[in-house]
C-alpha cells in the first residue's frame, strides 16, 4: 500500500494527488475534446421526434470551435531560441532540430488552444550523445490527460509533476513522480483499461528507491493557455460553447423546416379518401390517389372537391439567425471575422489589418506566455546536455502573429534599409530563422567582399599624375 502522509517531498503522495487531479479534469476535457472535433451534444427535441430526428440532430452539428482553436494555432510559430543578444546559439538550434520542435510546437500550442494545457516533457535521448559524453536531451510533447503539474503557490514554480499513460503492450499503467532532483517510478499492481487508470493507494507499487538526476528542476514543462488569475486555464473556445450549441440547434430547425415545409404543401377538401386495414399491423391506412408528377392528372368525383396548396417556409429568417450566432461567436472569442466570410467581397489588406487587431493582440499574449515555457525546456535542455550556458534569458524568436503581403513586407525592408538598419535586423523582421539569419549575412559579406575585388585598382603614381605634399605646393620656387 502507499504511503498517503501528506507531505510535498512523499512520492506516493503526490502520485495519488496529482493522479486523481488529472481523473477529476478528464471529464471536463472529454467535453472540450467533443467540441473541438465537431462532435458537441447533439440538439435537443421533442421526446416523440427523436427517432425520427436522430438522423437530422447529428447532421445539425457544424464544427466552429476547432476553426476557432485553429485560427489562433496558425499564427503561433515559434522560430527558434537565441542568445540575450539575438545572436543564433548553435547548441539550441542543434536541440531544436535533433527533437523536431518546428512541427511539434503546434501539437502543444493545439492541445492547448483544444484543451487548455499543454506540455513538453525533456528526458535522455536513447540514440543521441553530446561530445561530453553525456545523453542529448529529448524534448517530447505531452498531453493534459497524461501529464500534470503542482506549482508552488508563493512563487508559482513548479515544484512536483507526474506523468501517467497506459502501457498497451503488457496492458499495466505506468507513472513517474517527478522532482527538482530526483525521480521515481510506479507501476499498477494489476493490469487495467486505457484512459482509466486507478488512483487507490493499493492500486501502485513503486518500482525504485528513486533515480536521482542533476537537471535542477522539474522536467515537466507546463504551456497553459491564457489563465485568469486565480482561476484554472480554459480552451480558446470556452467563452463560446453556448453559441455552438445555439448555433446547432438553429441549423436543426432550419433542415426541419426545409425538409418538410421548404416546399408548397398540396390540399384537397371534398374528397371521400378510401380506407383498408393493414394486414400486418391491423391499422386504417387512407390510400393517397394524389401522386406529384409532370404527367399525373388530378380528378375527383366528390361535388364540393377543392385542391389548393400552402405557403412554403421562408427560410431567411433562420439563414439571418445563424449568421447572427457565427458573428457573435467571433467576436466574443476575438476571431477574425473573415474566417466567416459572409457578405465581404474583395476586401483590402488594410481591412484585414483592423479586423485582425484584437486577434493579433491575443496571439501576442499567448507568445508572452508560451515564450517563458520554451526558455524553461531550454534550460533544461542545457542542463541535460551537460552545457553550463544560462538559457533563462535567451529569447525565442516567434514569427509575426500578424498577416502581411510579400510586397508589403519588402517595401517595409528596403525603407529600413535605407535608414542604416543592420541586414540582421532586418531579415527578423521578416521571420527569418536564426540559422537562416546567419546564411544570410554570411552571403551579404562574401558578396561584399567579391564586389571589392573587382573594383579597379588605384593606379600608380607617376611624374603627370604625383600628388601633393603635406602642404599642398606641386613645385618649388
């Protein structure tokens, strides 16, 4: 059994904690989760129609939050780390590369936008060594439903992580309770089902005495997104869930209506309709002799028959209503509105620029944020790799969260250019990889000296072309 004395320092204590915390948020991300793929509550009706709507409600559900979630996604791209001064480190960019951090940031930053944390776990590479000798770091991304974190509530650092997945091949859980020095490993006692692992002092062993390690810190690095303060992180569409599900239920009256009123209905008064008895069921059933057709002739021989028909269902009040609830889902998570394209035809890039202000401004929150937590896996990268290089004020470069057109943004260039801005300077400003910033100076400056040796030489002076002496006279008296 473990021990469960509430204490920081007990591993079997925090494993308990933090693995019921994470069981008791599973919930709560299984509805964000829905949400995010299109699959949220399907619209509710009448008890009586369901069977019949069943078909109608999940064919209703129109998936915005996942365009939500993503707008943002897309405009956060981080390009690399480099030193406080802005020069390219050569040891974080070889990092960056060996763990593929160009493609697995945005796993991060999506979970996190879906879910509302994301995290990045650095460990010992298996395959990779340093010159040192020592393991290269293996920066991995993490998913809320595997990973979590307690942080410690005066200076908000973490201070304890666990880590717990499911291990499909032997079907037991596996968890790793994780310290600023040391780390410890459990395993349940009996094999169990995925994405339900036990959180019951008899349902774990520990499998060691504890590894200690050197990297000084936690190496479970937590990217929350945007929490309020005093308040746990919400996915970038919460604000919203109750306009998707207004949203649905809109689009699942506007296909009712379409489908059985969306036409003019065919009345007739007058008319002695024959009735027979279903064998089957033994109930009346009125045979219809009014069949709809280009050739079909409709005739009665009741005196006082009278064929008419009904008004169709304006459908442009329920195509008004959605565009309605889409706009204010937009505006209420700060997306552009050109996302929902509506009436805009041919609108400048000027217009684009102020409809993505507040987008921008949100983007830029999230890269504030997001930015401290790469520093964080750098630094522990450093520290598994054995380089002594303080990584805690490095700077991470991101890409403008913001759209310009190439043309723009070269214009923007040359004019910089043309005041005496350093090329390095300017080629950040056009998103530019820190690698790509060194090729490119590395080129400028060849090419500058190339140009200098083929200027024509001085010539040589001769007795038609000497030049003054030091107080200007050309002859003698």
């Amino acid at each position: 059994m473990l021990d469960e004395t509430p204490e920081l320092d007990n591993p079997d204590f925090m494993l308990l904690r933090l693995g019921r915390r994470m069981r008791k948020r599973a919930g709560v991300l299984d509805e964000w989760w829905r949400y995010y793929r299109g699959r949220p509550p399907l619209p509710e009706l009448p008890r009586k129609a369901e069977a019949a709507f069943l078909d109608f409600q999940r064919k209703a559900r129109t998936n915005f939050c996942g365009v939500i979630a993503n707008s943002t996604v897309h405009r956060l791209r981080a390009l690399g780390v480099t030193a406080a001064d802005g020069t390219p480190d050569p040891n974080a960019a070889r990092w960056w590369q060996l763990n593929r951090l160009d493609s697995r940031q945005s796993q991060v930053w999506r979970v996190a936008m879906a879910q509302s944390v994301g995290y990045m776990l650095v460990g010992e590479h298996p395959t990779r060594t340093e010159t040192n000798g020592r393991p290269s770091p293996l920066i991995t991304a993490e998913h809320p439903r595997e990973a979590i974190v307690e942080r410690d509530p005066a200076t908000g650092e973490v201070r304890t992580g666990v880590r717990a997945v499911h291990d499909d091949l032997d079907g037991y859980g596996r968890a790793w309770v994780m310290y600023d020095n040391v780390e410890y490993a459990y395993r349940t006692k009996d094999r169990c089902t995925p994405n339900r692992l036990p959180w019951g002092p008899d349902s774990w062993e520990p499998l060691d005495d504890g590894i200690e390690h050197d990297l000084g810190r936690v190496a479970l690095v937590e990217f929350a997104r945007m929490p309020d303060l005093g308040e746990d992180p919400e996915p970038e569409f919460a604000g919203v869930m109750d306009i998707q599900d207004r949203a649905n239920m809109g689009i699942l009256n506007r296909m009712a209506a379409s489908r059985y009123s969306g036409w003019r209905q065919k009345t007739v008064t007058g008319h002695k309709f024959t009735k027979r008895t279903d064998p089957g069921t033994g109930l009346t059933v009125v045979e219809q002799p009014f069949v709809p057709g280009p050739n079909n002739v409709w005739v009665s021989e009741g005196e006082n028959a009278r064929f008419g028909q009904l008004e169709a269902t304006d459908l442009r009040p329920f195509l008004e209503e959605h565009a309605a609830d889409i706009r204010d889902m937009l505006i209420i998570s700060e997306t552009p509105a050109y996302y929902y394209a509506g009436d805009m035809v041919n609108i400048s890039a000027d217009t684009i620029a102020a409809l993505d202000l507040n987008h921008v401004a949100k983007c830029r929150e999230h890269i504030a944020a997001f930015g401290e937590g790469l520093e964080d896996v750098m630094s522990l990268a450093a520290a598994q790799a054995g380089v002594p290089d303080d990584y805690t004020e490095a700077r991470v470069r991101w890409a403008r969260p913001e759209y310009l057109s190439p043309a723009v943004r070269a214009d923007a260039a040359t004019k910089l250019n043309s005041i005496g801005y350093p090329l390095d300077i300017i080629a950040e400003d056009l998103d530019e990889t820190p690698d790509r910033i060194r090729r490119i100076k590395s080129s400028a400056a060849a090419a500058a000296l190339l140009g200098a040796s083929l200027l024509p030489a001085n010539p040589a002076p001769t007795a038609g072309n000497t030049l003054p002496d030091d107080g200007g006279a050309s002859g003698g008296e």
